[in-house]
C-alpha cells in the first residue's frame, strides 16, 4: 500500500492521538463517576479540542476539500460546544454532581 501525503511529520498524528485520547478517556471517567471535577475538564477541555482542531486545520489542511467544506465544519463545531455547555446547565446534571460530591 502506498503511503499517503501528508503535510505534517510523522510524529505528528500519533502523538496528537495519544494527547487527546487520554484527555478523553480521563474525561469520560470523571463524567461516569460523578466527580466534581468532570465538568469544569469538559468544558476546558472541549475549547481546547476546539482551538486545536482549528489552528490544526489552518496550519496544515492544504486540499481542496479540506478547505471548501468548512463552513460545515464550523456549523458543526459550535453546535457540538453549544450542546455541551448548555447541557451542564441542566438541573438534574447539576445535582448528580453535586450528590456525587456530598457522598
């Protein structure tokens, strides 16, 4: 198979793969949990993504495709930011944490 060309180095993608993995994977298990801390990680770590993901697709997406479709990759963006922080405003996602923290 040949390989593709890509405009980053090669140590590029796994090691930003592992970084955001494991924000996601520590992420995921403080929401299961109940720990306090969850939300406050979401919501940095969801800008965070966000601004990555962004500067990431400045620097170094050079298609054609890539760039035409991004009114539909931001659209996408602030829909999935907006349903995040608005659904950490919810009253009974509130009280599981807070329940979680009491105990």
């Amino acid at each position: 198979m040949p390989d593709l060309p890509t405009s980053v180095p090669r140590w590029y993608l796994p090691l930003t793969g592992a970084f955001w993995g494991s924000v996601v994977l520590v992420v995921s298990y403080g929401l299961f949990r109940g720990i306090a801390w969850a939300p406050k990680l979401l919501t940095y770590g969801s800008l965070g993504f966000t601004a990555w993901y962004w500067l990431d697709r400045f620097l170094f997406v050079q298609s054609d495709y890539g760039q035409s479709i991004w009114p539909a990759t931001a659209t996408f963006s602030l829909l999935t930011l907006l349903f995040i922080f608005l659904s950490q405003r919810r009253r009974d996602v509130k009280e599981y944490f807070q329940e979680k923290l009491d105990e």
